[in-house]
C-alpha cells in the first residue's frame, strides 16, 4: 500500500492548513494510499533544531542520536513513499514548528567526503509542499528552498501554493479550491 506522511506545520488544529490536509487526506485515501498526519507543533523535542553535533554521520544508521518526538518522524519519513510539508507561512518561511524538523533531516544524509557523494534513504521518493498564505508574498521564495532540498535529495518536488487563504478557517472560502488540492493529490502519482 502506497504510504503518505504528512507533517503539518501548522501550530493550529484547525486553520487554513488543517482544512487542506483534510481535503488532501481524503482525496489519497479515496485513491488507495495510507495517509499519516503528524503536527510539529505537538512533537515533543528534547532540541531546538539540530544541534550540529555531526554524531548521526558517526552512524551506520540514518536516523538523529537525539532520543525525542522527531527522532521517531524521521524514521517514518524513511517508510513512507511520499512526504508532504503542509504549513502557512509565516515570516517568509515554514513555521518554526516544521522548521525543527526540516533541520533534523541532516541525519538522514550521509556524506563521502572523498568520493564527494552522499547516500540517503530519501532518495526516489516524492516531496510534497502544501503552502498557504494570507497574501501571495513570499510562497515561490518558500516553495523555492523546499524544491532545493527535494533536488539536493534526489526526491522528485510537487506543490500547491494557496494565496490569498486570509484568516484562520478562511481557505474554504477560495473559489475552486477543494478541487485544486484534490488535482495537486492526483499529481503525485499514487
């Protein structure tokens, strides 16, 4: 069964982003796949990010030495076939919330420095990014740093960029925007 991990970066259970996972949840489903949704916001993180302490490159193992809430996400963003960044933005970026997990994804690479490579499990699956914003400003920057990770890890990149979402539960209010999410859910192939 085709696996969809969704972290939702949002730091509320039922704003504008919570709606578009909702809508994009029931679309994969209906399509066969097994959606797993994890908030950030309710991650319990012993780390503000990570801390560079390079230990996971000592490693065999692709996974953060940090025993917490996003030590466990990482393995399950190595399980699923699809992984989708849902956040508003906030500040021209992802929210803090998601942010410390995206930092965390250092201890899924591994480097040969000499053979100037890298290894990572990430590699051949697919990075999705559902973005939404009161206004336009910003969303092609955020979805920009987004496509570069997904290159950078070999992961094939889709988006759905949700402009003018306004307030908090306001998204539902978006001529056609019900179907847009359900076409970008069809777009990643499953």
């Amino acid at each position: 069964m085709f696996k969809i991990l969704i972290l939702n970066g949002s730091p509320k259970k039922d704003g504008n982003t919570a709606k578009l996972i909702g809508w994009f949840s029931e679309e994969a489903r209906e399509r066969g796949a097994r959606v797993k949704v994890v908030r950030a916001a309710s991650l319990k993180s012993r780390v503000n990010g990570c801390t560079s302490c390079r230990a996971c490159q000592k490693s065999a193992k692709y996974e953060c030495v940090i025993n917490d809430d996003v030590k466990v996400v990482l393995k399950e963003m190595q399980k699923a076939d699809v992984v989708v960044f849902a956040t508003p933005l906030y500040f021209y970026g992802p929210s803090a919330q998601l942010k410390l997990v995206i930092d965390r994804m250092f201890s899924l690479y591994k480097w040969d420095n000499k053979a100037d490579t890298f290894t990572s499990p990430m590699r051949g699956k697919t990075m999705g990014l559902i973005l939404s914003a009161y206004e336009d400003i910003g969303l092609k920057i955020v979805e920009g740093s987004f496509n570069l990770i997904a290159d950078y890890s070999g992961m094939r990149f889709r988006s759905l960029l949700v402009s003018n979402a306004r307030e908090s539960g306001e998204v539902k209010d978006i001529k056609g925007i019900r179907g847009r999410v359900k076409k970008f859910a069809q777009s990643l192939n499953f």
